[in-house]
C-alpha cells in the first residue's frame, strides 16, 4: 500500500520536472497512454521482485550486498 504509490509518485515527480525544464515535450501524444501503462506495470512488478528477493534471503545474510548490486545491474 505504500511502496508502489511512492514510486508512482517519484515516477509523475521525474516526468514533472523534465517538462519544467524542457518546455518541448520529448514524446509525441500518441504515445503516452502506453507510457503510463508500461510505467504503472513496471511500478507493481519492480515493488514485487524487491519483496520477493526481500523474503528469499530473509534468512541467510551473508551475500546481501552482492545481491544488492547485482539488483541495482538489472534494474
């Protein structure tokens, strides 16, 4: 209920400051509605990988950091 909502929020953040210092908007308007689809399911599934690496190695915390940057690679 929070993790996803904030990262829409960051998501609608970041797009409102590339238009208040770009006043010529990069993508054409045919586009956007499967921008914000794409972007709301990106949203959803990257909250879900992070709780499910969250939970695999809830027990065994030796290799968190590797894990860590080997997640910040992929995404």
């Amino acid at each position: 209920l929070v993790d996803v909502p904030l990262f829409w929020t960051l998501i609608c953040l970041m797009f409102g400051v590339i238009l208040l210092f770009n006043p010529i908007f990069p993508v054409e308007s045919w586009t956007v509605p499967p921008l914000i689809i794409c972007i709301i399911g990106y949203g959803v599934s990257v909250v879900l990988l992070v709780y499910l690496i969250a939970f695999k190695f809830r027990m065994g915390r030796s290799n968190r950091y590797i894990w860590s940057f080997i997640f910040i690679l992929v995404s």
